[in-house]
C-alpha cells in the first residue's frame, strides 16, 4: 500500500519534524534552473547551455592517464578504506604540486584529502566558525551564503563592483574585519571568472595581518582566511594567479586553501579535492571527514596521486584544456562585443580565468521586464540561451548580470545561438519603442 506523506499542496507532511536548520535551508538556484533546461530539452528544445559550472566528456574528457590509471587501482584491488586525511601518497603529490607550481611548501600534517572540494569548504566552516560568529564574504560569490547558514553563523556580505572585477577591495573589507572569523575569498572566481591581482590580494592581505596582529596582543582568535582557488590552472592572457601566502608570506598561520582535480583536469565526479593550511586546523578538519565519510574513494586516490607526479602528462592535459576553455570563452565574448557594436544593450567582462563569463544584459524596464528572471525566461524561451542569473550567486539587485558557464558545450553551439539572442533581444527593444 502506497503511503500519503505530502499533504494537499505537494508538501511533506509534519515539517516540524526536521530541524529548525533543514527547514529554513534553500535549495539550490541552480539546480532548479538546470531541472526547467532537462525539461524542455526531453521536450525538444533547442538550448545553449551556459547554466552548469561542469564539464560535459563529449567536450572535455578527462585524462586519458588518469581514466587508465583508476581502472588499473581497481584492478589492483585498491577498493577498501583509505586513512581520514587522504592516502599518503596523494598528499605527497599535493605536497610537490604545490612546490612545484605555486611556490608553497606545506608540511604533509597540513594537508588533508576530501571528496571533492565542497567537504573543504564545509570542514573549514565547522573546523573555524561557531554560531553566532561573524563570516564576511563577497557577493557574487559560491555558496558562502548557505554554508554560513548552515554553521549559524552571521554573514556580512560585501557587494562588489564589475569595476573591480567584482573582487572585493581591502577599504570594502576593513571595517568588517574586527568583527569577522572568518573571511571567504576566491579566484578564480565562481560566478564571475575574473581574478584578482596581486596588488587587490596584496592589500587585503596586508590588511588582515594588521588585523590579527591587533588580536595577538589582545590575547584574541585571529581571523582566517578561506581562499577557494579551485580554477588557479585555468587562466588566460596577461592574467596570473596569485595566493596570498604567496604574496604575504605572514598569511600563512591564517589561509586555508581549497582545491582539488574537478575543475582542472575536468574530473567534477571523480571527487578528490584537497585542503592545504595551517596544521591545527587541518587536524580537525580530518576529524570532521572520519567522522562524516566525506573521504574520496581510494582508487580515485591513488590514480589522481600518481597522474600529479607524472609532471609532462599534467601540463599535455593542461594545454590542450585551457586552450579548449579559452577558445570557448572568447568565442562567447566576441560574440557579446558583436551585439554591443549593433547598438544592443549588452557588455561583458573580459575572459581572465575559470569558465566562466559575466555578461549584462541590461533589459530591466525595458518591454515589460522587472527583473533578472524575467531577463533569463526570455533569454531561454525565444533564443534557448541558458545561464544563471547573480542573485543564485548572493547578489540581490537586479542588475542584468548573468554567470555563463562554456563548460558543457562547444564553440559551434556558442555561434549559432547568438543569432538568437539578438533576436530576443530586438524584441524587447521593438515591444518598448
């Protein structure tokens, strides 16, 4: 007998009987967004899809020495439980990876092995922040908003400008600094694909460290730092990745470093990812994994391990992967800059890291148009040009920017929608003369 647990509008029954947290807990934006394209694409629609940060295997595989390498750690048996903070191994290879590409050396007690990245960021949230504490974050931004709710902690979210790359400035930051505990960074950054530079990261980093040293006499906790560099190998042009322990070597007690093998080497479901900080903090990160199983699974260890040490196979994968990205991206904004020079109201960022473009399209008053949904329904209905409006990134104002992610299709699908979405956008125009 088939049991009624969803009462006369759709709704569980007796909400009351989860927690206060899962109850005021949102879904994802983007998800649902994603769900509305796998419908009308079952329907037969024709869509550009621009919403999803991931990879589809038919445009960018992942490593063919990787792939080979986890079936061979299969083969091998290498099935059973790896250690709570990574097979040691891998940490090995994280550690010389780092060397290696970035300058920074870590003892291996400050690295620790997770599944995927969203583990890091969720450990470093409950390694570092009770309730009640202070965590300051830009928006747009990942995310940061709900892992604060998540921990019950208060968020100060700083609105940045495409001015600025939409990267916060230290002025932004400094007056929320005595009261944070922890302060989320990113860059590449996810939604908007731009980066810092070394002199904005320089002066946010100067800034904390004045902070925490004010702290210190003061017999204080300091503040930390959550710097989610995920993207750092996809990079484009003049534009260079820059860390802040890289930059301000007194960082180093304060930085937490997120990262892994999903975006760089396209590998989203293998799910190995990785935190790198300071020791004390990684220990309990550790902890929280055990006990949470949020490990990645030993195979996917193993072979991820040995393909980080394999240095000419990376940096061929490398290549060819920003390449692929690059040509995307830029085929993307091109087209954007062709509606501009048409006298359409359009702009965009300039591609500098990740894959991702910020592009504006500034309808809102225009031909009956209120909002950023209604800009991204219309985008989708009359020229099946999908992507994520801001406000799934943080930002409330309906500014007409939109995350376009180049991920998930290919360099001829970009072409022949822009077409369309010159279109769409002539109909606004024509509906408001």
């Amino acid at each position: 007998m088939a049991l009624d647990l969803k009462d006369s509008l759709g709704h569980p029954r007796d909400p009351e009987t989860v927690s206060g947290m899962a109850r005021g807990l949102s879904g994802s934006e983007i998800l649902r967004i994603a769900g509305e394209i796998r419908t009308l694409v079952s329907k037969g629609a024709k869509v550009c899809n621009l919403t999803v940060g991931d990879f589809s295997p038919r445009e960018f595989p992942i490593p063919v020495a990787l792939r080979d390498l986890i079936g061979q750690a299969l083969q091998a048996g290498e099935t059973n439980y790896p250690p709570a903070d990574g097979m040691l191994e891998l940490r090995q290879a994280v550690q010389r990876f780092y060397a290696r590409n970035l300058g920074l050396h870590y003892p291996l007690e400050g690295i620790v092995i997770a599944s995927g990245a969203r583990p890091i960021i969720y450990g470093t949230f409950r390694s570092v922040v009770d309730p009640g504490d202070v965590v300051v974050y830009p928006v747009p931004s990942w995310n940061n908003n709900h892992y604060t709710y998540m921990t019950g902690a208060q968020g100060v979210m700083v609105p940045t400008l495409p001015e600025q790359g939409f990267m916060p400035t230290a002025d932004q930051l400094r007056p929320h600094l005595p009261r944070a505990r922890l302060l989320c960074l990113g860059s590449p950054l996810n939604p908007t694909g731009t980066m810092f530079t070394a002199e904005q990261l320089k002066a946010v980093c100067e800034a904390i460290v004045e902070e925490n040293l004010g702290r210190r006499r003061a017999g204080k906790p300091p503040l930390l730092v959550m710097y989610d560099h995920i993207y750092w190998v996809l990079t484009f042009g003049e534009a260079k990745h820059v860390t802040p322990v890289g930059l301000v070597p007194e960082m180093a007690p304060y930085t937490i470093f997120v990262d892994g093998i999903s975006k760089a080497f396209a590998a989203t479901g293998v799910r190995v990812g990785w935190g790198v900080g300071p020791p004390s903090i990684i220990s309990r990160m550790k902890d929280l994994i055990g006990h949470t199983g949020a490990w990645a699974p030993r195979a996917e260890q193993v072979a991820s391990a040995r393909f980080l040490d394999d240095v000419p196979a990376v940096e061929r994968y490398l290549v060819e992967m920003r390449r692929g990205v690059e040509s995307r991206l830029q085929t993307l904004h091109h087209g954007v800059m062709e509606l501009q020079a048409r006298g359409l109201p359009v702009s965009d960022t300039s591609p500098q890291g990740a894959i991702y473009l910020s592009v504006r399209f500034d309808l809102v008053g225009r031909g009956g148009l209120r909002s950023n949904e209604d800009i991204r329904k219309l985008l989708l209905e009359r020229a099946g040009f999908a992507v994520v409006p801001f406000q799934a990134f943080g930002l409330p104002d309906e500014t007409g920017w939109f995350r376009c992610s180049v991920g998930a299709v290919s360099e001829v699908e970009i072409r022949e929608v822009m077409p369309r979405v010159e279109a769409a956008l002539r109909s606004v125009l024509d509906a408001a003369a």
